[in-house]
C-alpha cells in the first residue's frame, strides 16, 4: 500500500492553567535544544512553542506507533547545519538513533498548528506543508513581494475578502513548495509561479480539521 498523507490540526492553546502541565510535559518528552531555545523566550511565546514542538512530537510518535520518548529531534537549517544540536529549520525526527521512516512538516498561522506526514515514504520524499491567515496578507506590496506576474494578472479581478483569500492560498502553496524543496525564502516568493505547478494541492477544511477562512497547503517531492 503506497503511503497516504496524514494532516492534524492543533488548535489555539488559550488555557492559561495548562501552561504548568505543558511545561512538565517538555521537560520529559522534548531534547536539550529544544528546551534551552524555549528558555530564551518570552513566556507566551515559550508556552507557544512548548505546544507546537509537543503535538508534533506526539503526532510522529502515534503514526510510528512508538513512545515520543524514543524519538530525538533533528533539524536541518541551510545556514546551521543539521543534527539533533540543531532546533529550528526542516523537521526531521531520529527513531533509536537513525532517520524515523517518516517525512514531516508542520505550519502555524492565527494560533493554529498544522502538523503533515507520510509513513513509510520513499528515502529522500520531501513534504512541506504550510497554513495562512488571509488577515495577514493585505498590507501594501504584498504583490510584488510576492506574486509573479502570471498570478497578479490571476488575481486582478479580486477585491475585498475575496483577493485577501486567494493571496493566503497562493502564499500557502509558494510555502509548501519552498519548505518541501528546502529552499525557504532564500528563494524570492515573486519568482516562483504556483498557479498550476505540479506537486502541490491545497488542503481543505475537511480534511484539516481547520477552520474555514484559513489557507493551506501541501507540497511533495517525486
């Protein structure tokens, strides 16, 4: 059976009194690196990523049917590096070890966590996976930051609600693309055309578990 993609959708975390819990949690489940990035934080944003680097753990460690404490976090960032000394860039897991069997990708956008992944997918499969609040993207040169003219002339029409909706929907999809391929926005947004660009789909609510208004997406290598 060829491998399916899974997708999960975290909601918002806006229950003060669960901080604590989330907080001994990370202590047990998440590495060094992982813990010494949260302690240079803020505290609402460290309770954020605490959240985040939790439900993704805990989602990789229920697909492989295995206890989040035998996964180790190995990130890969172009600049740093990567390794389990490395905490932010690429997700990638280490099972016992060596690689998990598993590609992996997650997004956040207005308080939301959207977790990707493939079991058993070929060596080398790249997956990038991204998530997009409309409300984000109506400040002035958004267009030419980020669309080619091939999508401006797509989206001329568009006005209100409705151009806020396709922007974050073509945003998603030049996000996930650029995350499956590594590149991140080393890669200028405006040059890479995804009206139509094989490899990527949009994901919709129904099969997210989001909720309607927020755009996402999902990119696959091969």
């Amino acid at each position: 059976m060829a491998p399916e993609l899974v997708v999960h959708a975290v909601p918002p975390f806006a229950v003060p009194g669960e901080a604590e819990r989330v907080r001994r949690d990370a202590e047990t489940v998440l590495d060094g690196p992982e813990l010494a990035r949260a302690r240079a934080m803020e505290p609402e944003a460290r309770d954020r990523f605490l959240v985040g680097r939790l439900e993704q753990r805990l989602f990789v460690a229920s697909l492989l049917a295995v206890h989040p404490g035998r996964l180790a976090a190995s990130y890969s960032c172009p600049s740093c590096g990567s390794g389990p000394a490395v905490s932010h860039g690429r997700p990638r897991y280490l099972l016992d070890g060596v690689p998990a069997p598993v590609a992996f990708s997650a997004s956040r956008a207005a308080g939301w966590t959207l977790l990707a992944a493939m079991v058993g997918a070929a060596p080398g499969c790249r997956l990038g996976v991204d998530l997009e609040d409309p409300a984000r993207t109506g400040f002035a040169g958004f267009t030419a930051l980020a669309l080619t003219p091939n999508e401006q002339r797509a989206v001329g029409h568009l006005s209100g609600s409705a151009l806020l909706a396709e922007r974050a929907r073509l945003w998603a999809r030049k996000e996930a693309w650029l995350k499956m391929t590594g590149e991140g926005l080393r890669t200028t947004p405006s040059a890479v055309d995804v009206l139509a660009r094989a490899g990527i789909r949009d994901l919709v609510p129904a099969e997210t578990g989001l909720p309607p208004g927020l755009a996402a997406a999902v990119a696959l290598s091969g």
